[in-house]
C-alpha cells in the first residue's frame, strides 16, 4: 500500500491512477449488460454526462448518454458534466482496491452516514445525479472491475424446493388501521422465531433462512409484512404519500400478530429499522408477549441528515432507492441474492420507504430506557454485518454494552441485509443467537 503522500501524488488524476479501466471503458460500457438495460429507453430526451474526479485534480473520468441510450466515454474537464463524483486521492484508492471494506463499497457509503468522511461530495445538477445516480454507481463498479475483475462472490447451490407456506390474517394495527397481512411460516421445531423485514421491503428477506434445513428442524419460523408493505394490504387510514412508523405503530403491529397466530413468547429477529424495534420490543416484552429478540443492524438510537429524493415527484424511486441502499450489502454475497435486494427496493408503493426511516433515523430513541431491559425475561442478542455503514458493528456492540447481560457479535462477510445477502453465512450467527437465548432466559 503506498503511504498517503503516494497516494495522494498517484491519485490526484483519477484518469491516470485509473488507465487500465479508462482505456477500456467504451468497451466495457458497450458489453454490459447492465448498463445497456438502464440506458435503452426512449424516457432519456436529453443528453447527460458524469464525472468521477479526485478532489484538487483539473481531470476527471466522463461518460455521456444521449437519447435514444448512445453511450460515449472520455476523459477531460469536469466542467463538462452535468453532475461530478469527488473524492479525495486517498479514499478513491480505497474505494476502487480489489476488495474494499465498509465504507469504501459504495459511493452513498463514502459520502458519510454514520462512518463521516471530509472531502467526499457531487457537485453540479443535484436533480439530475438523483435521476441518474444508479448510472453513476454501476460506471464505479466497471471502473473497479476494468482494473481487477469482478469480486470473488461465495457460491450458493440452487435449490429446487420450497417449504413455505402463506396465509392472510386481519388485524387490527395501531396508526395504520385495520388491515389484511399476509404471513409466511415454515418448520415444525419447537423455537417460535418472528422475522421482521427492513423498510420498505417485505419478508421474502428471508426465504433462504427459512428453507434452510436446520432452522426448520430447531424452529417454527414466521414472517410477515407491514401493512401496505409487499403482499399485505394498505391500513383503512393509508392514503398514497402520509405512510410514516412510528415505535407504538410498529411493536403494536408485532403485538397484535403474536396475539392473532397465538404465539407462546417468540423470538423478534428482524434488520436494519427491524433491528431497532427489536430493542423497543425487548422493553416491552410484556405487552408484546416476545421471550427474546435478535436485532440485526440494531441500535438504541440512530440520527442521520434525510434526503427526499427517496419521495420525489421527479425522481424515479424504484431506481433510486435499490441504488442508496445496495453498497451497504457485502460486495462478496451472492449475486442473486444481493439482486433480489436490489428487486424488493424497486417494488415499493410510493412513500413506504421514506415513512418508514421516519423511525429509522432518529424517529427510535432507547437511549435512555435499554438499561431497563431484562434479559433473564427477554434475552437480548445483536448481530451486525461487518459492512454496514449504516448501524456500524461499534453502534450495536456500545448499545449491548448498555444492557446488563446482553450479548453481541460482529458477523464476518456480511452487510446490512444478512439474512437476504449470505443464508448461509447468516445461519451459523443465528443459530447460536436462539441457543444462547434459550439457555439464557428464566422466566
């Protein structure tokens, strides 16, 4: 690695530190499948060109699309883009090593969330980099694959049968109103476990986990989506736009599907805002009924700037949205499965994601109730994918540290969906969370 002087003396072109991919980008851009699937669409009516520079540099990488989806790559001023990518030398060579670590995997990670980073920013036409962001993130990976390949993913056998069964059920939820869920179960073991999806998403997060054959053995797994989520229906007070969660909207959700399914102290496992929830429902094991609960990327409390591009009448959230929020994955993961990530984030009714970070970012705070929590009633375990830039591992880990007898870990190779991402590298983790949950509570 060279020292940050060589760094910076390298890096300050980005076109020259970058040659290899540069040279071959036409080529790259032409034959990419995924590429070519963004750009060919007769929407596109007018020209836009981006560039990816390094901070204090006068050159930058540029590629243009013209309508009708004709691509052209260069390099030159960045005063020619309607929108320009900058870094400092330093990060950017971080950013584009064969194998980068959290928060060098995706740009939005780079910009800083919780893990902050001085220098990183877009300069130009805001609106368009929120239009065309998706393009501008796939252009970083084939720069990083045009110098050395594609990231070694882990292999994942095909599976040719399912185990999981659906259902509906009415319920009553507090804020949202009366509605029809729809519910997913699997196994027969006698560990009652309830998945909860991220924002925005729904419980297909977890078809890997709940067709894997150890969990069905040691556990009756159920899953479900919020209500106006994936295949559950909309509460009768939902209108398109006013979705917002809230705590007491999503633990009386929990609360009123344990008591339909008539459920005996389960388990809550759940990611991301499921992973929050996880602790308020630790608080409020006693209303809720729940024997123990997994939060995965989950923490007391969690503050972040908003953004609104996610609920914008002139940005595509179905390309949005999957954009933001696919780097927090782990770049090593399947390929199908981080796909799918990518699918259910597309597939949002307008506004579900952005009301649900209103309990996300900074809606959730426990900061001052988790030492309340007993973990000989409901034992508490946090799992945090080591590539989440979003609940960082350190996050959870000094949120455990505030309950007496908690637990954590810090998951290897694994992001912010890591049950979606890595079943196979999630089951292992959890596994020994039900276990220590089992052996740990007494009453």
């Amino acid at each position: 690695m060279p020292s940050a002087n060589g760094a910076a003396s390298t890096w300050t072109s980005l076109p020259k530190a970058m040659s290899k991919s540069v040279n071959s980008l036409q080529k790259i851009l032409d034959n990419d499948a995924q590429w070519q699937a963004y750009i060919k669409t007769d929407a596109i009516v007018e020209p836009v060109t981006m560039g990816v520079q390094s901070a204090g540099g006068n050159d930058a990488v540029l590629v243009s699309v013209a309508p009708h989806g004709k691509t052209s790559a260069s390099t030159g001023s960045p005063d020619k883009a309607d929108f320009v990518l900058s870094a400092k030398p330093e990060q950017w060579e971080k950013f584009f090593e064969a194998n980068p670590k959290a928060p060098y995997t995706s740009f939005v990670g780079l910009q800083g969330m919780n893990i902050k980073q001085e220098g990183v920013g877009i300069s130009g036409n805001q609106t368009k980099f929120a239009q065309y962001g998706h393009l501008a993130t796939r252009l970083l990976e084939l720069l990083r694959e045009g110098e050395h390949g594609p990231i070694k993913q882990y292999e994942q056998p095909e599976m040719n049968e399912d185990h999981i069964t659906g259902k509906y059920i009415y319920i009553n939820a507090p804020v949202w109103g009366r509605t029809k869920v729809f519910y997913e179960m699997s196994g027969n073991g006698p560990q009652q476990i309830v998945f909860l999806h991220t924002a925005g998403s729904d419980s297909r997060q977890y078809h890997g986990v709940m067709n894997n054959p150890e969990m069905m053995q040691k556990c009756t797994m159920i899953a479900f989506d919020l209500p106006g989520h994936g295949r559950s229906f909309p509460g009768s007070n939902y209108l398109p736009g006013n979705h917002t969660n809230n705590e007491d909207a999503y633990v009386g959700t929990i609360r009123e599907m344990v008591k339909a399914l008539k459920l005996d102290k389960p388990i809550i496992c759940g990611a991301s805002m499921a992973g929050q929830v996880c602790v308020a429902v630790a608080i409020r094991a006693d209303e809720v009924g729940a024997g123990g609960t997994i939060p995965l990327q989950g923490c007391d409390y969690l503050t972040m700037d908003r953004q609104f591009n996610d609920k914008s009448p002139v940005v595509n959230q179905s390309l949005f949205n999957p954009d933001w929020i696919y780097g927090m994955m782990a770049p090593q993961s399947p390929y199908v499965n981080r796909q799918l990530v990518w699918h259910m984030y597309s597939g949002q009714a307008y506004g579900i994601f952005h009301g649900d970070l209103d309990f996300y970012f900074g809606g959730f705070d426990a900061r001052d109730r988790v030492a309340s929590i007993d973990v000989k009633k409901c034992p508490i375990f946090f799992l945090t994918g080591e590539y989440d830039w979003s609940t960082t591992p350190a996050m959870s880990k000094a949120t455990a540290d505030k309950i007496k007898g908690a637990n954590f870990k810090a998951m290897k190779d694994l992001g912010h969906f890591p049950a979606t991402e890595n079943p196979q590298k999630f089951v292992p983790y959890l596994l020994e969370a039900v276990d220590w949950i089992q052996k740990t509570r007494t009453n």
